[in-house]
C-alpha cells in the first residue's frame, strides 16, 4: 500500500488487521534459503559484536525488531511474537511518499546448541514485493565474534516496485546495511 502521508496508528492497526487473512504472495516457505528461480537472492553477513553477552543482546534486539530502527523503516506492532503466524506491517518512508507492507513470520531459527537464532518472514499479498526475508545471529565458537545475517529473496511485485526497480534495489542494499548497523548498535547500547 502506497501512501503520500505516514499512516496514523489506526491506519496501521486496522491495515495489520486485514492482513492476517491474506495468504503469501510466493511459494515455497523457505524460498530465502533455497532460492527460486525468478527471485534475486541477497546476503548480508556483518559481525557486530563479540562474547556471550553479545550473542544474548543480539537475540533480544531480533525479538524486538530493532533491525528495523532506521528512521526510514519501522515494523509494527514493536512487540510481535517471533512466531511462526505472527503478521506484522512494515512501514517504509522513500522518496517522499510511505509503502505500507504485510509480512509473516514463516518460521524460527534456532540449532546448533543454541548458538543460532532469528527467523523469516515472508510478504504477503498487500507487499510491494515478493520474496522472504531472513534474520539471523551467530554465536561463533572459537573466535567468539556474534554475527548478524539477513538474507533475502525477492523480486518486484507491485507495478510502481516494477517500474522503480533499480530505486528498489538501492533500498533493499541500504536496508540491509542499515539493519546490520541497527542490531550493532542494540548491541552496543
């Protein structure tokens, strides 16, 4: 959903509302992963601390969505499950107008003796784009570096995403390094 104004709290609830009956707009779950023929996959790999504490503070920020504390990107509600369901709006100011977007939760990351966590999510019909997203912290043994991944596959699916396609690219590139600096800065904080 396209908008020439920020869209009020109302609008934001009653849009997350509709969402929860739409289904994905790509298939299979898991497509970030995999790939998929037609999606351009994207990966962003950033160590953003280091230690025990660390790893734990970037759990928290993931679970909390601050990835998305970028002034220009916000995720409503802030205190969505990460659960496998969970809808969530993601709220996207550019060149000078607002994209409202529908995103689920598709599934929980968490293996390896704990030394892993995040989840995806992937859009649904009412998204400007089509694809999954991943979103990911390591713990690595040995060096004790805590890494953040985001890892997405996607393609334009709106027509003002299509026509603005290299604009699109330039977003997602600034996102997922934005977000990385974000998760960084829970970190630190």
């Amino acid at each position: 959903m396209f908008l020439g104004h920020r869209p009020s709290s109302h609008e934001i609830d009653a849009f997350i509302a509709a969402s929860r009956q739409l289904p994905l707009s790509y298939e299979p779950i898991g497509l970030a992963a995999q790939g998929g023929a037609g999606f351009r996959i994207d990966d962003e790999h950033v160590v953003v601390g280091h230690g025990e504490k660390a790893f734990e503070r970037a759990k928290v920020a993931l679970t909390e969505w601050r990835q998305f504390d970028l002034g220009w990107a916000e995720a409503f509600p802030r205190s969505a499950p990460i659960a496998p369901g969970t809808v969530v709006a993601v709220l996207f100011r550019h060149m000078g107008f607002w994209s409202l977007n529908g995103c689920r939760v598709v599934y929980t990351i968490a293996g390896d003796g704990s030394r892993e966590f995040g989840f995806a999510y992937g859009t649904l019909a009412n998204h400007a784009e089509c694809g999954e997203e991943i979103f990911k912290v390591s713990l690595h043994p040995g060096t004790g570096e805590v890494s953040y991944a985001l890892r997405a596959a996607s393609r334009p699916r709106a027509l003002l995403a299509r026509l603005g396609y290299p604009v699109t690219r330039f977003l997602q590139a600034r996102f997922r390094r934005e977000s990385a600096a974000a998760i960084a800065r829970a970190i630190a904080g």
